[in-house]
C-alpha cells in the first residue's frame, strides 16, 4: 500500500494531529502566538513528521484537504485561548489551486476566530509560479485582516524584491542563520542586516532556531523582539500549550 493512500484513509481516519510552539517576546518571555505544525500518527509506522509527509501531499493534491484541516483545527483551537495569535504554514500548492483567502473567510466564520489573530506563513515558492494569483491571494488575505509571514527568509531567490512588493507584515528568519550566529565569519551580522531590514521597511523580525542561550543574548542585544525554537520551548500537544498559556506551565 503506498503513502498517499494511506494519507487518505488516515485524514478520514484522524490519524493527523496538530503541535503547537509558542513564539516568545525575547524581553518579558511572554508567548506572543503559537505556531501549528502537523504530525501524523501512522497505525503501522508509527509517528511521521511533515518532512516525509508534506511533499507526497503536494504531488498528489492531498494538501488541499489537509491543509483545510489544519486550518480549521488551528482555528478551533486557538479559539479556546486567550488573545494570542497562531500561525499557519500554507503551501504554494494550497494557493495554486485554491482561493486561499476565501477558505479562511469559511473557516474564520465557521470557528467564530478572529482573523486578526491569525497568520499565514508562506516560503518563497508561493511567489514564484504565479505573481499575480499570489498578489491577489495575499491581498484577499490581508483585506480579512489576517497577519502574512515570510516563512524561511532568505533560503530562497526573490526575498529581497518580494518583501517590497508583497503585503508581508513579518520576516521570519530561517534557523539556519540563527545557527550560523556564533562563528566567526559574519553569522551574526547577517542577522543584524535582516533585522535592519525589517526595521527600515517596517516589517517585525521572528528569530526561528534559537537553540542556545549565546544565541538568545545576541538577538536581545541586536532588537529582534521575536524568538522560536528548541531553547524556549519544542514543539508541543494542545494540553501542553493549553497549560502554558493558561499560566500553569
Ligand atoms: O515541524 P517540523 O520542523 O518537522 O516541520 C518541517 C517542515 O514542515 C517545516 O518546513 C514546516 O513549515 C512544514 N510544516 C509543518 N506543518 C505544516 C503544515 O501544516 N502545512 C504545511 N504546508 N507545512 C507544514
Ligand atoms: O519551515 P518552518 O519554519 O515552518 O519549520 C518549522 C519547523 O522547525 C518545525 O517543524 C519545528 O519542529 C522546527 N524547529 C522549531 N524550533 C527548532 C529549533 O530550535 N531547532 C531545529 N533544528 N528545528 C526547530
Ligand atoms: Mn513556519
Ligand atoms: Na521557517
């Protein structure tokens, strides 16, 4: 039996699940808004995280429905907490191949969420294919008031241009130069230089990665307000988010 129709029956079946990890203020340490992963508890496999699973659903379309179903559990979720945001990954396929404002429009209304407290966080690709379909997704995105994040800054071609002429209210810095910030040949000041840059065009920075405490005292230092990753806190299940932001944890 192969993956994508196990991913099928699964979807029908629940197997998919949601994590949740906080995004921190680097002063006070208060969780600002929470980042939905998905995760899948294969009956024979055993759990499988998105890297193996993501691309397959691509290929196949399955990412449409699954990516309808992550949205819709984030929002459910997120409901329940207090006046934090979360944060959504959405593939380029989800955008190539549907109105992704309109089913956040459903799926706002259909939760009772406020779109304002919601995020969308897109890769590159998502601009690459189709500029104009992706200029009018995004807009359609913007104009329900939800907040639009570029996902792994500077992995990518385009970050530089589309960051002016795309609608994004946040940079989120891929962890592989939060990791590269401790060597000696300009890790960090390239750091500095994308958080100038969301500084100049206005935009707020998010640190992804940060895994050590050197690391978190640079970005303090350096004014990056935002910080995610293993030093603060994984990736974790809806009871375990649920604690933390109730104040318990
Ligand atoms: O959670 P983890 O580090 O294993 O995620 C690996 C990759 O999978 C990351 O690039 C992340 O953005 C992506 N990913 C996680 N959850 C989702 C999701 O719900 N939808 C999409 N499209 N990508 C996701
Ligand atoms: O591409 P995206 O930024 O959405 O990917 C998020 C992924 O990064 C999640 O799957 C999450 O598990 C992973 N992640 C989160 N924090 C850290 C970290 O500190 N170190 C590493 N290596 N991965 C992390
Ligand atoms: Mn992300
Ligand atoms: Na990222």
């Amino acid at each position: 039996r192969g993956l994508v129709e196990d991913m099928r029956r699964g979807l029908a079946a629940g197997e998919f699940f949601l994590e949740y990890q906080p995004r921190f203020d680097t002063r006070g340490r208060s969780v600002r808004s929470v980042e939905a992963l998905v995760r899948w508890h294969h009956p024979e496999r055993g759990r499988i995280g998105p890297v193996d699973f993501i691309p397959i659903a691509e290929r196949s379309g399955l990412i449409m429905p699954l990516g309808e179903w992550v949205l819709r559990t984030a929002c459910q979720a997120a409901a329940q907490w207090p006046a934090i945001g979360v944060s959504v990954n959405v593939s380029p396929v989800q955008f190539h191949n549907t109105d992704v404002a309109e089913l956040v429009r459903r799926v706002v209304e259909e939760t009772g969420f406020d779109a304002s407290r919601l995020e969308v966080e897109v890769t590159e690709g998502v601009l690459l294919e189709d500029a104009e379909r992706a200029r009018n997704a995004l807009g359609g995105l913007k104009a329900l008031g939800v907040k639009l994040a570029m996902d792994d800054f500077g992995t990518g071609y385009s970050s530089l241009s589309s960051l002016r002429s795309f609608p994004f209210d946040v940079i989120k810095i891929d962890r592989q130069f939060i990791n590269d910030m401790e060597d000696r040949d300009g890790g960090r000041e390239v750091v500095q230089a994308i958080l100038g840059l969301g500084k100049a065009l206005g935009l707020s920075v998010t640190a992804e990665g940060v895994e050590t405490v050197r690391q978190l005292t640079m970005l303090t230092a350096d004014d990056c307000i935002e910080v995610q990753g293993y030093l603060l806190a994984h990736p974790m299940s809806l009871e375990s988010v649920s604690t933390l932001l109730s104040g318990g944890g």
